[in-house]
C-alpha cells in the first residue's frame, strides 16, 4: 500500500513538473531576433529622444537604429532614414514621432518595411502637407514660442518646452531636451508626401493624450484615417521619453506580428 501511494504521489509530482515547466515556457517572452526597428525622431528633437526605449527594444532581440535626420526638408530626411532602412538585414519596423511621422510617410515603401509605428505623429495622405493638415485649426500656444535664425530654422523658446512640448518631464530632462534640439527648417510645413507608405502598410499609433503640440483628437482622426492600432497613454508630446514602456511594448507588438 506504502508502495502504491509512493508510486502515486511520484505520479503527481512529475506531472505537476511538466506542467510547471509547460507554463514557464508558455510565459517566456518572444524573441524578436532577426527583426529590425528604425526610429525617426521629429522635429526639435534629434536620435536621442529614443534613448530610453532602445535599451527596452534591444531586451527583446530587436536590432534598433535611430536616425539622425538632417530637419532640413521632407526629400532630404526621407533619404536619411532609407539609407537607415536599405543598411539593415531583414524586416523593419518603422517608427516616426511627430514631424517623423511624415517622414515614415514618404519612406516607409520600402519592401523591407512591414509596419508603421506613428507616435504622437502626423501622417499625412498622399500629397499633403503638413501645412495641408492643419489648415483651418487655430494656432497652438507654442507658436508663438518659436525663434527663427538666420537660415530660416526654427527652435522652441525654454518656456514652450516646459509648458507645451515635454511638460511632464523632471527639469533636469526639460534642459536635456532644450540642449538637444534639432532646429527644424520652417519650409518643411510645405512639403508634401508623394506615396503615404500607410496605405500600403499595417499602422500602429500611439496617442498622446496631454500633447499639447498635437491636438490628441488630431491624433486619433488621423489614426483612425490609416486604420491603425491604436494605444493611448496619458503623456505629453514626447511619450517615449515620459512613457517609453508603453511606447516599446507598442512597437513590439508590430515587430511581433511582422512578417
């Protein structure tokens, strides 16, 4: 009897073993290795703004190259992030913020490309403008805080970065911000996306719902225009640096389901 019962508790033990076992696997994140990601920044920003969600992309396999776009115009930052994308091995997913998501626009046909990921974006249509997007809507507050240099650039003002465009950041991070601005050619506005890559492309899109650089009901149209899938997060304009987990996790979601 002693024998039975001995036979029968080893039973239940192995079993519950395997099981045990089974679910560890079974919780084991995805690994995404051989699988790329190409983060464009936007304007008064430069690759730096992503610093916070590389090292959360790179955890899971990701291979992850942020651009340095030049701001000078759609044509000439398109090009930098297609020589991104052509330097890269395998699938790529697309990430732009805000002016970046113009930038994916236009450069994201590339076969390569098997995902968009806009973040706190624009994304126009083919042949808009961002100029185009915004006709018609009343002039944000930081407007007025722009500062135009002598080669028509633009820069926002200290106070406009505090108040409007990185607002729930710490004051050490808002002068890192300040510090690393990519001064943005004004003529920019103007130019207009050939081929919205979106059309083409799966869309992902994350909301910002305190920006106050982009409307966040702009947001979810546009959104809702390029059928993406839609995360909200309770930040500012610059998401990835205040809620970089739900902006990785977003953009592994798209890299997981990219063929």
């Amino acid at each position: 009897m002693n024998s039975l019962i001995r036979k029968c508790l080893a039973a239940v033990m192995l079993t519950g073993g395997l099981l045990s076992l089974q679910a560890s696997h079974a919780a084991q994140p995805q690994d995404l290795k051989g699988k790329n990601v190409v983060l464009v920044h936007g304007a008064f920003a430069d690759g730096s703004s992503w610093d916070k969600v590389i090292p959360l992309l790179e955890a899971r396999g990701l291979h992850v190259v942020a651009v340095q776009n030049p701001l000078s115009s759609l044509a000439d930052d398109a090009a930098a992030t297609k020589r991104a994308i052509d330097a890269q091995q395998g699938p790529v997913v697309l990430v732009g913020h805000s002016w970046g998501g113009v930038v994916i626009s236009e450069a994201g046909n590339d076969e390569k490309v098997k995902a968009l990921v806009y973040v706190a974006a624009f994304a126009p249509d083919s042949g808009q403008s961002l100029n185009d997007m915004i006709k018609g809507k009343p002039a944000p507050a930081w407007a007025s805080e722009l500062q135009k240099d002598s080669g028509n650039f633009l820069k926002l003002s200290s106070k406009a970065i505090d108040d409007d465009f990185a607002q729930d950041l710490n004051a050490a991070e808002k002068r890192v911000v300040a510090a690393t601005q990519g001064p943005w050619f004004a003529g920019c506005t103007d130019d207009k996306v050939t081929d919205a890559a979106w059309r083409n492309k799966p869309s992902y899109f994350v909301v910002a719902n305190k920006d106050r650089m982009i409307d966040p009901r702009l947001q979810d149209a546009m959104a809702a225009q390029i059928k993406a899938h839609v995360t909200h997060v309770d930040a500012s304009h610059v998401a990835m640096l205040s809620q970089p987990r739900a902006v990785a996790d977003a953009i592994i979601a798209a890299a997981s389901r990219a063929q």
